[in-house]
C-alpha cells in the first residue's frame, strides 16, 4: 500500500522520500518514482527496529526534500495467532514495531512538523484495532493502542496545525496478506491509496479501506461479547 501511495504522490509531481530497510528495493522504488514525474526521490535506511535513528532519518528526509508536508507511516508486521501464541519472541517483536517503535516514529514526526508550523502525518492503523477479536488478538491489541495514540494526538495537535489521519484498512491484498485467504471484501493496493491520499488532501481523521469496512466494523462494535465469543471472525 505504501508504493502505491507514492506512485500516487510521484505522478502529480511530489517529492517522496522513501524510509525502509532494504536500501536496493528503496532505490529501484525511488527510479520508478522519477519516471513516473516525482520531484525528487531519495532513499533513506530506517528501521523501525532502530527507534534511536527516527529524528535523523526523518532529518535527513527534509533535508533531502527541502520540507516536509506529510509524514507517511505504513511499514508495519503482520502474524497470525498461531504464530503469536506459539512464538513470544515474535508476539514481542510485533507488539513493539507495530505500537512502542511506531508512536516513537510518530513522536519524532510530531515535532518535526510542528517545528515547521505543521503538516499532516498519515499511519496505517488496521480495522484489527477496532475490537478483540480472536483471530488478532495480539496484532489487533497493538493496532489498538495505535489508533487510540493517533487520536489523541489529533486532538491535541491540530489546533496548531498538525494534521493526524489514521488509516483503518480492512483485508487488502498485499505481500502481508499473500499466505491468508481473501474475504469477500477485500481491497487492491491501488484503490485503497486513492482514498488515502484523498484523506490526506482533505486532512480527514479516519479514513476506512476499502470504504465497505466502515459499516461492517460498525455492526462488529456493535456486537455483545456473547456473540463475539461464539463468532470465529
Ligand atoms: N494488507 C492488509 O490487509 C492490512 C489490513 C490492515 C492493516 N494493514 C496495515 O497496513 C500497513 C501496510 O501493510 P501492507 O499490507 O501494505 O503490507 P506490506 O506490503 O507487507 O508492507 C509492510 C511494509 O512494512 C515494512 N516493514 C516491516 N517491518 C519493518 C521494519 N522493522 N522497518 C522498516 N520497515 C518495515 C516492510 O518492509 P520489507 O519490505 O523490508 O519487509 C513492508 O514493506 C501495515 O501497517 C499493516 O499492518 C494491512
């Protein structure tokens, strides 16, 4: 989702610098970021294994583009319950790349654009946040916290500026999800950065992707324990 996003960005001229940590993948992105009409497009090693690296790569990232207008997080881990249950060492791993290291990352983001008078920060969340569910448990606790970080900050911050858009994607099909069987409504890359990056324009708080998760999460909050005990979803 977040290549597509910065194709999306490229083709109406954008500077995108890319944060990843696979600096070869990186710079074949950026080349194919520059055909297709980005401003500029550096590559800058991040990992967000490393929280100790945020405020410089993120500095380097506006010192390569001249400013920043919008931070964009998208990186994230994915395992099953199984897995999880299976493997502390991975639940660990998960519970800190996708909650501690990306509110760290946000943090640093935070008062980068703020120093500059603001700008909008864009972080993928997960509909996996929205309710305890038994096939997320622990991937669905972490996106949780996630969402509850990003709202508050949004609340806090955008009387000065600060723009924070929280991503909900249902299941979309990407390398994350290649190994899971699609449900009825899932989503491509492409369609889910059109509505992304739509909210971001607009400064829209909580974007759903695809747009059909909205009213399914909805009745899923909705549902009293005793059904969510018996429901396999
Ligand atoms: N696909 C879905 O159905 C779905 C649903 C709900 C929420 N989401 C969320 O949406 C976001 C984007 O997911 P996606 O589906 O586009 O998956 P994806 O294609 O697997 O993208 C996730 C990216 O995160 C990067 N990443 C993982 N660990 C990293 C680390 N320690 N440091 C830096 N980068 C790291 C991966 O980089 P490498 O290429 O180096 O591995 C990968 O490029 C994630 O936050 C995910 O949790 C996805």
């Amino acid at each position: 989702m977040g290549r597509a996003l910065a194709r999306r960005m490229a083709a109406r001229g954008d500077g995108v610098a890319l944060l990843g940590r696979d600096l070869v993948a990186l710079e074949d992105a950026a080349r194919d970021l520059e055909i297709r009409g980005a401003a500029r497009a550096p590559s800058i090693l991040c990992d967000l294994e490393a929280p100790e690296t945020f405020e410089r790569v993120l500095a380097e990232a506006e010192r390569a583009l001249g400013r920043l207008d919008a931070v964009v997080v998208t990186a994230g881990l994915f395992a099953t319950q199984d897995e999880l249950e299976a493997d502390a060492a991975l639940a660990e791993r998960l519970l800190t790349v996708d909650f501690t290291n990306t509110v760290l990352f946000c943090e640093a983001a935070r008062k980068r654009l703020l120093a500059a008078g603001g700008g909008k920060l864009c972080v993928f969340s997960s509909v996996a946040g929205e309710r305890g569910r038994k096939p997320v448990v622990i991937y669905g606790a972490s996106k949780a916290g996630l969402t509850a970080y990003l709202e508050g900050l949004d609340h806090k911050h955008r009387a000065d500026g600060l723009e924070v858009i929280t991503v909900k994607p249902g299941f979309v099909k990407t390398t994350m999800t290649a190994d899971l069987k699609p449900p009825p409504f899932a989503g491509e890359p492409e369609a889910v950065a059109a509505r992304v990056l739509d909210a971001i324009d607009r400064g829209r708080p909580v974007v759903y992707a695809p747009l059909a998760w909205r009213p399914i999460m909805a009745v899923i909050r909705a549902l009293p324990r005793f059904v969510m005990r018996r429901v396999g979803f």
